[in-house]
C-alpha cells in the first residue's frame, strides 16, 4: 500500500467515525430536553406520595412516639411523665400476659402454620384439581375475621361440632372449650386454620417454579420423599419462606379482630387472660373502665412495633444465604 492509499483509507475509515460521533451528539442534544423535562416533573409528582406518607404514616408514628413519654386523658393538657408509662408495663401483669400470649401466637400459631402448609404443599403438589383445593384453602382469607371468629365460636359452643367429634371418638364429658383454661388454645388452632390457606398458596407457588427435572434426577438417584424435600424443595424455597416468616411475624403482632369478637361479648372487650399487645393497646385507650390512658396505650403500640423490628432483623439473619439459581 502506498502513502497516498494508506491517507485515502485513513480518512475512508475516520469519515463514518465522524458522521457517527455528530450522530450521537445530535441524539444526545435531542435527549437532554427530555432528561431536563423528567428531572423537573421528579418532585411535582413525587410530593403528592410523600405528603401522604408523611400524613398519614410518618408523622402519627412519631406522634405515638412523643405520646408514650406524656400522660393524656384525650383532652386537655399533657404532661410529661418520661418513661414512666414504660414502667407501668414492666409492672402491669396484664401486659407481661399479653406480652406472653403475642409471643405464643407467633411462634407457636406460626410453627403450626407453616408446618401445615408445607405438608399441605407437598400433598397438593402433584394431585389433581390442586387448583380448585387451594381457592378451598384461601376462602378463609376473603372472609372477614369477624365472620370467621362467629363461625370458628359455632363449632366449639356446647353441643357444638367440636362436642360431636370428640363424643364419636368415645369422650363422654368434652371439655368446656370456651372456659377460661382452654378458650386461648381454641384462638390458636382458629388462627391456624385462617391463616393456612394463605402461606400455602405462596408456597405452592413457589414449588411450582422448581424445575421437574430436579426431582426426575432424585427419583433416579433413589431419593425418598423426605431427601426430595429436605435437599430440593426446601433449599430452592428458602427465600420464599423467609418472606413468609416476616409477614407472619407482622400479621401475628397486629391480630385483634378474631381474638376480639371470638371471646368477647355483646360488645364487651374479652377477658384480660386472652388478650395480645394489640388488645392491651386498645384496652388501655378505649376500653380501660376509666379515663382513657393514652400514654400508656401509645408505649404499648411503641413496644409492639420494637418487637415486629427485632423479630424481623433476627428472621432475616437467621435465614440469610447465598442465593441460588436453577
């Protein structure tokens, strides 16, 4: 090639170059209006969501803060008290009960619940009609919980269905399912029972992505039922049920319905042996006899909401992993 050959391909090959950098540059002069525009609408459309989560979540939150170190009737002036309201928990049997009680339903209204669920899981997983048996499994969850905890008080009332199946079994005396030393039991199952459905349709769903073939290789390794589980199921699910555990926890902390309309009466707040931290707060607030103590009720809901963070943390700790791919 000679000199005069190797400057034409030169300025052949450095010709489109150019034309492709005044190309970009004219897309990117085109584009900064419109980059421009977008950064200008950013806070317009922004501030709406903001202002109504400052409304309505931040700004109560951090009133209900401020409140729990102030002694309120609901009129007139507050008066500061400090951590005394937090004191009065730490001394009020009726909170260490409730306390206690918040924590049985979330370990143990949990365990039980997920425990069902995942065995419901496996069974559904390869039968037939599954679909239709888990709309059956998630009705509860479109029902009201006031309507659950009347039809779930049905059942055990004397004479009751509960009555009927223990009596078929040979039991000639059934228990008094609604005294004072079993009605707390009967809550827990009826909290199992409505909220079943709904982790087992978030652990169907997740089942129903892991790959058939896994389980072909397992099946031709020799692998029971249980090593399936234990080396295919559960570890291509664990995120699916770390997110199940932090919404069981949240959920568990703020159950008040079922447990209000189930043991109480005509209206009447339930006896203080059944009540959780979310039943304390409203009882301190509205239902305590006397002037409201919305202090105290607002150091509860502080707690309750300490708890929920604590509990979240430690979940996300504990089943924190590498994540896995297939």
């Amino acid at each position: 090639m000679t000199a005069t050959e190797a400057v034409t391909a030169t300025e052949a090959i450095g010709e489109p170059r150019a034309r492709r950098g005044a190309s970009v540059g004219r897309t990117d002069a085109h584009a900064s209006p419109l980059a421009a525009r977008r950064r200008r609408l950013f806070w317009p459309l922004l501030l709406p969501a903001v202002l109504l989560y400052l409304v309505f979540f931040a700004g109560p939150s951090l009133y209900t803060v401020w409140l729990s170190f102030n002694k309120w009737a609901g009129a007139g002036p507050m008066t500061f008290v400090g951590l005394d309201n937090y004191r009065r928990l730490l001394q009020d049997p009726t909170f260490h009960q409730s306390f206690a009680n918040t924590l049985w339903i979330i370990l143990g209204v949990g365990g039980l619940t997920f425990l069902v669920s995942f065995g419901l899981t496996m069974v559904l997983r390869d039968m037939k009609g599954r679909k239709a048996a888990r709309s059956i499994l998630f009705f509860p969850n479109i029902v009201p919980a006031l309507a659950l905890s009347i039809l779930w008080g049905f059942l055990f009332q004397h004479d009751g269905l509960a009555d009927a199946v223990v009596g078929a079994v040979g039991v000639e005396h059934p228990p008094n399912w609604l005294g004072q030393s079993n009605i707390f039991r009967v809550i827990m199952i009826g909290l199992v029972w409505t909220s079943t459905g709904f982790y087992t349709t978030i652990l169907m769903a997740a089942v129903d992505q892991i790959p058939p073939e896994l389980y072909e290789d397992c099946e031709l390794a020799g692998a029971n039922a249980l090593q399936k589980f234990r080396y295919v199921t559960l570890p291509l699910m664990w995120d699916v049920v770390g997110v199940c555990a932090v919404l069981w926890t949240i959920s568990a902390v703020k159950v008040f319905e079922f447990i209000y309309a189930f043991a109480g009466a005509a209206g009447q707040m339930p006896d203080t042996g059944v009540w959780n931290t979310a039943l304390y707060t409203y009882g301190e607030a509205f239902a305590s006899g006397g002037i409201p103590r919305y202090g105290s009720a607002s150091a509860s809901a502080v707690v309750m909401v300490t708890l929920v963070g604590v509990l979240v943390v430690l979940i996300r700790r504990v089943m924190r992993r590498d994540t896995v791919q297939f």
